[in-house]
C-alpha cells in the first residue's frame, strides 16, 4: 500500500529539481546573512559547496555541517590576515583623526595595496590550480553565489559558464552599482555610500564589465532604510534577511532584564570587531551608562571599567536580536553596523549611533534622517553627557519610538519575507539558466550612446542643415528680387 502511495505521489508531484550552488570565499557580517539563505536552500534540497582559503581566520568550517567545503591554498598566513583586519580598524578608528590629509591618502594607499595583494592571493589559489578548476567543472554548478566586495568570483563564473548571483548592501559611492550594474545613480539625489581574450574582443574587458555579467543583483537594504531611488528588474532588495522574531533569554539574562521594572533596558553593543579599547573610553561610556534609570547590557570583552554602575552588566557575548525584540528594550546603542541597523528596523527599536569607520557613518546618517536616532560625532570626541542626552532623548521622546515603530512597519509590510525572496532569485537563475532577460540594455551602449548624444548630435546636424538650406534659399530669393528690381528700374 506504501508503494502504491509512494508511486502516486511522484506521478503527480514529479522528481524534485536540485541544484548544484557554489559559494565564493567571504568573512564577518557578509557571511551571516550568506549562511542564512545558505541554510534556507539547503532545506530546499539543494547542495552548497563553499569555496574556502586555506589557511582562513574567517571562516570556520566546523559550524556547520551541512555544507561542502572546497579548500585552495593561499600566498599568504592566517597571521598575515589577521594582522591587515587589525591594522584597518586601528586606522579607521584611532589614527584618521591624528593624520593630514596626505598622511591618510598614503596610509589608505598602502591598506588598499594590502588587501589587493589578499584578493590576488585568492583569485590565483583558484585560477591558477588547474586540479581546482577541473575539479569545479565537473561539480557541474547551476549557480555561483557571491559578494562583489571579495572579487574574481565574476571570473570562475565565466570560465566555469555559470550564472552568477551577487548578494551584498552596497559599495563605496555606488561604484559597482552604477559603474558595474548600470543601475541609474544620478548624483542630483541619490547620495552615495562610500580573463580570457578572444578574437572578438578589440580591447580588454574592463572589471566592471566583468561584474556587468551578473544576472541578478541581490542588495542587503531595502526602503525602510534607503531613501527613494530609480531601479532595475534584476536589482533586488533582500535588506533584514538575517531578522527574525526574538527568542528567549537564558536564565540569568531574563532576571536581569525583569529586575528593570517599568524604565526598561538599553541594549549597547558596538559590533563584533572592536572587542576592546582604551581604558579612558570604556571609562567614560561606563560613567554614561551609570547615570540612565534603565538597566543595561553591555557587550564589552575588556577590562572592567572603573566608572561602571550597578545598573550595568558587561558580556563577551549577547543575543542581540533576542534582546531588540524583548518587550523592555527602551533604546539601542549601535556602532551603525547594518545588520543591528536592520534588526533594530525589525523590532521598532530606537537608536543611539556612534560610528566608528567605514559605511557606519553613512548608516546613521540615514536613520537620522528618518527621526530614528541620535548620532553622536564620534567615539573619540563623545563625552558622557552626550551619551546621557542622546539616550534620553530617544527614550523620552516618543517622536524618536513612533519613527522606529513606522519604519518596522514599512520592514513588515511586504509580499514576500526578503529571506525568500533572496532564495527564490537564486532558485530562478538555476532553474532559467540564468536571467540576462533582466539585463538593460545599457550594459551595450557606449557613454554617448547612453545619454542619447549621438540622437541629440544627428538632430542639431539635421536642423543645421535645414537652416542653412532656408537660409540660403531666402538669401537666393532676396537676391533675384533685388536683381530683377535693379532691371525694371533702368529700363524705366
């Protein structure tokens, strides 16, 4: 009778269609919202190979068990890595303020030769080990997923002749966007952010044209957070992929926040890279803290601040989500990392920002705007009764919760949750072998071509021409009028 049952159902559901995925190399906050959609695919029953450096600090294999692991060798150390990371975020954080402006020019220069040197590294580990390349060939990938931040993914996918699927917030400035993606980007309102030849070829591929051969665009953001802009079809907005609803505390962390009573907690955390820092600073945000009625849960694996209150409790580790979707939660202190960002949307909660580097600044910057927090200049320059004003501010002000509570709603109130709509994209180019359907045709045309010069160019010539026929013509007409007045004139 099973059999039977059996038999019906694949007569009438049909075999299910599996892929294959390939997943290019990343790290930090790139690869929690990748591992989501990952985890989500995998439970639709494709297979996912990763593609992972070795050695990596970044990546740890042994988190998961459900993926495959496809390991190539790199030019340089564990500790090579390591030490580049921790010299970025000294600089981005402790240095640009002590530095000119040629000082930090050169100093950009020299971490940007460093990490080409590191993206190098990674292209020619896969590239240039031909047991790899055949190895992935005969893997016989649907797709390859990737972010454009860690690059040459657009290049295996080439060779490999594989749709590609990008996934990541935004570049500096909108450069991939625009430049890459032809996605428009006029500059009057959208503000900005931060191979193989052949004898068809007259020139060589640019890099953006490279990336321009991504079928779909999938960008972590969506109008919650962005301001509005023009879009394209194969550009997708899958921002707060990685939110979902809060789950609850441990034990000792419950209590803690219940014993807030009505004032609540806030919630502090300035993201996952800075881990520690200067004595002078945990002092004067631990002196802050000590003067709000809340109670509050610091993440902070440092040394014990001297000025810290007993309405303050310091972890290596919290659930943040868990705790931005906990009912007490009052405020959010946030670095404007755009994954706390984006779970802060999700649950309605207010923010204080103190931006360290990179897109941190511009991340706030947009919450500003929206009436959803209160920006502090810098970590360097904040004092305590900044923090205190701040954190009042969004706590007793209810414009600050009103905003937050609009934008969740705005987060909320969408046809499909970004989670799957991100693996559905990637589900559509397997099973369409690709979707340059949803290219532009701008990724064709020339510069000229683009903002109709050459359309604008051919209407003055034929208007020139036209004028000057009419012009010559009345010129012609003037004259024989003239003549022949000339002749009647002397006859008389």
């Amino acid at each position: 009778m099973r059999l039977i049952i059996c038999v019906v159902y694949l007569a009438v559901f049909g075999p299910a269609q599996c892929g294959n995925i390939l997943v290019w190399p990343t790290r930090g906050s790139h690869w929690i919202n990748l591992k989501i959609i990952l985890e989500t695919v995998i439970d639709k029953g494709h297979n996912v190979t990763v593609l992972v450096p070795n050695p990596s600090p970044f990546m740890d294999t042994k988190e998961s068990d459900r993926f495959s692991y496809q390991y190539f060798s790199v030019s340089m150390t564990t500790q090579d890595m390591q030490d580049f990371l921790n010299e970025l975020v000294h600089f981005s954080v402790y240095e640009t303020d002590q530095l000119n402006l040629l000082q930090i020019q050169i100093k950009f220069y020299e971490l940007a030769s460093k990490h080409q040197d590191m993206a190098l590294s990674y292209c020619d580990g896969i590239l240039q080990s031909p047991e790899l390349m055949d190895k992935l060939r005969d893997g016989k990938y649907d797709v390859v997923l990737s972010d454009p931040h860690f690059p040459c993914s657009d290049i295996v996918a080439e060779e490999l002749s594989v749709p590609l699927v990008y996934m990541f917030q935004f570049s500096i400035a909108h450069v991939l966007e625009r430049m890459c993606g032809q996605i428009p980007s006029p500059p009057s309102f959208v503000p900005a952010g931060m191979i193989k030849l052949t004898d068809k070829m007259r020139r060589h591929t640019s890099y953006c044209e490279m990336m321009g051969k991504a079928d779909i665009w999938l960008i972590r953001n969506y109008w919650d957070f962005e301001f509005p802009r023009p879009f394209l079809s194969n550009f997708k907005y899958v921002g707060g992929l990685h939110c979902t609803p809060a789950k609850p505390l441990p034990k000792d962390m419950e209590e803690f926040v219940q014993s807030s009573g009505d004032d609540g907690i806030v919630v502090f955390t300035l993201g996952s890279m800075i881990d520690k820092m200067p004595k002078e600073t945990s002092n004067m945000i631990a002196s802050a803290l000590a003067q709000i009625p809340q109670k509050v849960l610091w993440r902070y694996g440092g040394e014990k601040p001297d000025t810290l209150g007993e309405n303050t409790k310091t972890y290596k580790w919290i659930p943040q989500n868990d705790l931005l979707g906990h009912p007490k939660t009052r405020a959010f202190v946030t670095h404007g990392g755009i994954n706390g960002i984006h779970e802060a949307i999700y649950h309605g909660v207010p923010m204080v920002g103190i931006p360290l580097f990179g897109d941190q600044t511009d991340n706030l910057a947009h919450m500003k705007a929206k009436g959803a927090a209160v920006v502090m200049d810098n970590i360097k320059t904040t004092q305590p009764q900044d923090l205190v004003d701040g954190l009042n501010a969004v706590i007793n002000n209810p414009s600050y919760k009103e905003n937050a509570m609009r934008l969740s709603r705005i987060h909320h109130d969408r046809p499909v949750k970004p989670l799957d709509e991100a693996v559905f994209w990637i589900e559509f180019v397997m099973r369409n072998k690709g979707a340059k359907h949803l290219r532009v045709e701008a990724h064709n045309l020339t510069w000229y071509q683009y903002h109709c010069l050459d359309v604008f160019a051919f209407l003055i010539t034929i208007l020139t021409v036209v004028l000057y026929v009419f012009f010559k013509m009345c010129k012609f007409f003037i004259i024989r009028c003239c003549f022949r007045s000339k002749r009647k004139s002397k006859k008389e």
